[in-house]
C-alpha cells in the first residue's frame, strides 16, 4: 500500500486524478467532468483553474432558500438501502476548525487595527461572517466556506478600504506578509472523532468515500495527510477542481459519474443548509446533517435534512439501526421528533 505521503506528493501533479485503493480517472479541463480511465487506486482529482463565477450568488442561495423537509426516511428504510456512496464535506463536518479560526481572527484583528485604527476590524469580520463575541465563522460566512486564498483576497480589499492611502497592490503585499507571519503558528484542523474507524467501517459496507474541501488541494492534502488519511478517501474534489460551489450539485456529479454510483443510493453528510441543499439539488437519497448540539436543529435547518447526528462517526450506527434520525437512540429519537414537529 502507498502511504499517504506518497499521495499528497503525487496531488501536486497539475490536471492530474490520483488515487491509491480503487480507482484512478481524469477531470477533463473543457466538460468540468470526471471520466474513469482504468481501476487502479483511490482517486483524488485535482485541476489547478477555480470556477469562482456565480460563488457569492450560490451561498446567498443556500442561505435564502426554502429547505422544505425530504420525504421522509424510516430507520428501516435507511437500514435496507444498499448505500453506494458518502459525500462528506471536509472542514466543519470532518474536522473541527473552531481553534483556527479563532487564532487567526486574533491575530488578523490585531493586524488590521495597527494599520486602519481601533475597531476597524469590525467591518471586516462582518464582511467575512465571524462572530467576534461568540469567537466563530458563521457556517455559511466566506471564512468558513471558501479557501483561504480568497479570505486573504478579501481581506487585501477590505484593508485598501479602511487604511490611508494604501493601493491595492500595497494592500496585497501587506496581507502576504501577515499571511507568512500567522499561518505557521495556527492550529490545524481537528478531526471529529474517530475518522480511521468511520472510513473503515464505510468500505466494509461497500461505501465509497468522496470528500468536498473548501481549500486548495496542497492545504487539503497536507491535512489528510496528517492524520494518515489520504489512502482511505476514493475521491477528493478541492477547490482546486472547476466545479462549482455548493449547492449547485456539479462536484455531486462528478462524484458520482467517477465513482460510478447512482445518487439514489449516495449520502451527503454536512453541517450546513448550503449542504442539505446541495444533496437536494443533486437528488441523493439521504441527507445527514452534523450539529453538535441539537437544540440548534429546528433554528438552523428547518428539519430540512433527513437525520441530524452530533458528530460523523454516528453514521455508522444510522445506517445499522442503532440510533434514530436525531442521533439519539431510537426510543430517545422518537421523542425529540415529536419535539421537534410541535414546535
């Protein structure tokens, strides 16, 4: 078996899928596709060109739309389904990235207001959707959904704003040395859980694994990488790869068209509305949605998903029967959705 280390060396290959268990394929550059081309290992497409038209129009999408309910899914329906397919969303489902971004917004802030004045870094954290009193990226806010690339680009627009006299090209130099200065000492993502006996788990069920990041491919990478993940995921889309953002369901097709799965028979496990969304417009047959704290279900997605879990791992047990559609035993479950539908 290749390590893991092997596969981040091999991603920075430019238009090139590469994979390590399964299956290897190639994303075509013109059609946006991704076309099977043999079956040898795990595939990890990567395409170095981001298709950024129509972002801001689709997350206001996802955050303005009616989630109106799936029909609904019995635990025993979920149990007989013969699952092909998990779609997980990498950082916030997977992994936790409250620690990073609450590091990085200290030292942007102390940054930003040096150069532009007291509390000038309000605006900019309202541009970028992060909480400072609760210290936290709102789930659909522009740091939490799109790469850093892009944060620091906005940040570079917000600082030629607020400051004196600053051009945009000062602006961007400036936020490249803040850049190189903050980023080595951030706390990576954590993993939610035990990820090694989820992904486990999934194959031995004959489950794919297809996984969504918001961040270029060497950033996503380095972190599977980290944690010795790499050689357990069939297919990773960054935002590398020219598809377009959640909740258009193009990186689901790929996905799907790749692996050779059909989307009645896929799941999509988030933690967003933009993500349930996206399994809706995508037509997946299950919905799953990680809130660590379910009294947020009802304010958050409007029931919009077919089972809530506290944390990925659990889907194990929701495919099994072990727990209900709110992540709780069934007889607990139960009660929470006759809860839930009074409210």
């Amino acid at each position: 078996m290749m390590p893991s280390r092997a596969l981040f060396r091999m991603a920075r290959i430019p238009h090139a899928c590469v994979s390590h268990q399964r299956k290897m394929c190639h994303v075509s550059t013109a059609t946006h596709a991704a076309l099977p081309v043999s079956n040898t290992p795990r595939l990890n497409a990567q395409m170095h060109s981001i298709n950024t038209a129509g972002v801001a129009a689709a997350v206001q999408s996802s955050q303005t739309a009616a989630l109106s309910a799936f029909a609904s899914l019995s635990p025993q329906t979920i149990m007989q389904t013969p699952w092909q397919l998990a779609i997980f969303t990498s950082n916030g489902t997977l992994f936790s990235v409250h620690e990073t971004h609450r590091a990085w917004a200290a030292a942007i802030k102390e940054r930003f207001d040096s150069t532009c004045g007291p509390h000038a870094s309000d605006k900019l954290f309202g541009t970028l959707k992060y909480n400072q009193e609760l210290q936290e990226a709102e789930v659909e806010g522009l740091l939490a959904t799109r790469p850093w690339d892009e944060v620091y680009f906005r940040v570079a627009c917000e600082l030629r704003k607020h400051s004196n006299n600053m051009g945009m090209t000062t602006a961007v130099a400036t936020v490249a040395e803040w850049r190189n200065e903050i980023e080595p000492s951030l706390p990576v993502p954590t993993p939610n859980g035990d990820l090694h006996a989820l992904f486990d788990g999934l194959h031995e069920r004959n489950i794919k694994i297809a996984v969504i990041a918001e961040n270029h491919h060497e950033n996503v990478f380095a972190q599977f990488a980290s944690y010795d993940l790499g050689d357990k995921v069939d297919m990773v889309l960054t935002a590398s790869c020219a598809v377009s953002p959640k909740p258009d369901p193009e990186a689901a097709r790929c996905a799907l068209h790749a692996l050779q799965c059909q989307a009645p028979f896929s799941i999509m496990v988030g933690h967003t509305p933009s993500d349930v969304l996206f399994a809706k417009n995508a037509d997946l047959g299950l919905a799953v949605a990680v809130v660590p704290d379910l009294d947020e279900v009802h304010h958050r997605f409007q029931q919009g998903a077919h089972a809530f879990l506290q944390q990925p791992g659990q889907l194990l047990d929701l495919l099994d029967g072990r727990i209900g559609v709110t992540g709780m035993t069934p007889e607990s479950s139960t009660r929470a959705e006759q809860r839930l539908q009074a409210e």
